[in-house]
C-alpha cells in the first residue's frame, strides 16, 4: 500500500502565460507556492479474491472488472498510461473542493503518478520529471486544456517563480525571503464562494485567442510576475496587495467566463472593507478568492458577511511526497 501527499496552490501572477499555446511563442511566467491543504491518494493492489478488479473510490464508489468501465477519466486513462495489468484500489480524499481554482486536477494527477511510481517500485523520479510527465499526461494523453504551473508546484513545492520557454522547456526559481513570505501569509484572506467549475471550459474561451486578440493583456499579465517577484523581495508588501488588484482586472478582460455578478460583488465588498486587492485562483468562474487584506480589516469584515466561508493556510515548501510505504505483497 503506498499513501501520497499532495500540496494545493496558490498563483498569484502570469496566470495564462503558462499555456503552451502562448508560450512556446512568447515568454511565460508565473509567480505561485504551494500551501498547507493537501489532496492525499491511498493506492494498494487488490487481493484476487474480490469479485471486482479495480475499486476507486472519490466522490463514487467503483468497483468494476476492467479499466474501461472505470467512469473517472483521469484514474482510466493513467492506468493505462501505466499499462497496469494488476488490480488496484484507488481512494481520493482532498482538504479542499474539486473545481475550486487550487490547481486540485493536476494535483490529483502527481499524486496518482507518485502513488503508481512507487507501488511499481521505480526509482524515484525527481520533482521536475514528475512535473514533465503530469504536464504531458494531461496535455497530450487527456488532450485537456491546461496550463503547465500546477503540475510543477505540485510536483516541486514551495513558493516559486516558474519560467516557461519554448519546447515546453521550464526553470524554476526558488523564492527565499522567508521572512517577507511569513508576512505576506498574515496579509492574505482565502475566502470560498461556493461555485463549482469546469478550469477546461473556462480556459477554452480564451486560450485560442492568447496569441492574438488577447496578446497585449497576457503580456501584462506576464510583466507582473516580475514585478510582483521584486515587491516581495523588497518587502513592499502593501504594493503587492495593489498588484493583485491591477492583475486581475487586467484578467478579466480575457474573457466574459472568469468573473460573474456574485464574484464581483464579493470582490468589491472586500475592497470597500479594506483590502487592496485580490483574484479569483485558477481559470476564473469560481472557485476561490484570493485577498490581500490587513488583520485590523478580518474581523469587521467577516463580522458583515458571516455566511463567507474563510479558509485558513500557510505556505509550505514540500511538493508530494509518500507519506506511507508498505510494498509487502
């Protein structure tokens, strides 16, 4: 039995550069860390005295003969990425929501790779290697439109600057102000909104046009990442704030999908009680707010809305890691 550990994240800027699409022509970036919340997958093979083959169990219970029949398309077709010939029990359990902007599908997806590395007894694969092969797994095999971040934050950990360059090449730069991170961590309030959505369809509506009709904002969007890198750096904490506040208007102009009335008026109810600014994390639509508020603001400002829910984090510097290991058969 093999158990993995699977770190959430958080993007703060460059979100959209991170798509080949954009940049395998254009320069990408992004500036994210991995948090607290974990997505955890227990994997073991399956005694042949049951009467099923593969049993996965996440927001269902399958217990099925073949791989085919298995309804989670990422868990059949990473099963036969893997050629798994074997039975095996799957089981998901997340910290957060699915669907929620954490970056939890490709989380799911490292985990599973770790999980199945390992119960084959592999070598262990290095951080970016697992990343590189989560991105093409969703990418080329899953044919999924995604980006290329979450799967390295998962995979590496930590809070990071993440380049991308042509040939789906990637570099990652560690940030290591430790002290403006724990303070930028006091400064930040994750608030849920409830809403469920689809990163593939609300990526879809804008990431055919990233290179074109969209070019002069993703280029923004991607300048910030530097800027954001040096604020941090600088201890400007508080400009920081306002950063996040420019990146995301800028973010919305990319398409109609990634903001709606209850967003925004939950995003201005913020600003009005004292935060500078702030996101939607992930594709858009729902899902998780980000704000960077001051503590002084918190407590009015929950007190005036106290059905939001706020979801309290601190960043990590661990990617997924095996947790438990008990590969006696």
């Amino acid at each position: 039995m093999i158990i993995t550990k699977t770190p959430y994240r958080i993007s703060f800027f460059g979100g959209g550069s991170d798509y080949p699409q954009w940049f395998n022509n254009h320069k990408g970036q992004v500036l994210s860390a991995t948090i607290d919340k974990h997505i955890y997958i227990t994997c073991r093979f399956l005694p042949s005295f049951f009467k099923h083959n593969y049993r996965v169990v996440w927001s269902k219970i399958e217990n099925v003969e073949n791989i085919n029949q298995i309804k989670h398309k990422v868990v059949k077709n990473l099963l036969k990425f893997y050629k798994i010939k074997r039975g095996l029990e799957i089981h998901y359990d997340g910290d957060l929501p699915a669907r929620s902007g954490m970056g939890s599908s490709s989380c799911f997806t490292v985990g599973l790779m770790k999980a199945l590395d390992t119960l084959h007894k592999k070598k262990d694969i290095p951080p970016n290697k697992l990343a590189k092969n989560a991105i093409y797994f969703e990418q080329k095999i899953m044919n999924e439109i995604v980006g290329s971040q979450d799967q390295i934050a998962a995979s590496v950990g930590g809070f990071n600057k993440i380049i991308f360059k042509n040939k789906d090449k990637f570099l990652i730069k560690k940030i290591n102000k430790q002290n403006q991170i724990k303070k930028l961590e006091k400064n930040l309030v994750l608030i849920y909104t409830g809403i469920n959505r689809s990163a593939h369809k609300i990526a879809s509506t804008y990431v055919s046009k990233l290179s074109n009709s969209k070019k002069n904002y993703i280029m923004d969007i991607c300048e910030h990442v530097s800027e954001g890198e040096r604020l941090l750096n600088s201890g400007h904490l508080d400009d920081f704030g306002k950063l996040l506040n420019h990146a995301w208007y800028l973010k919305k102009k990319l398409s109609l999908s990634i903001t709606n009335k209850k967003i925004d008026d939950l995003y201005n109810f913020a600003i009005k009680n004292g935060a500078l600014g702030g996101k939607l994390l992930g594709a858009g639509g729902g899902g998780f707010l980000l704000m960077y508020m001051k503590d002084k603001y918190r407590k009015p400002f929950f007190n005036n809305n106290p059905k939001l829910i706020n979801v309290p984090f601190r960043f990590i510097n661990e990617g997924t890691s095996v947790i438990f290991q008990d590969l006696k058969r």
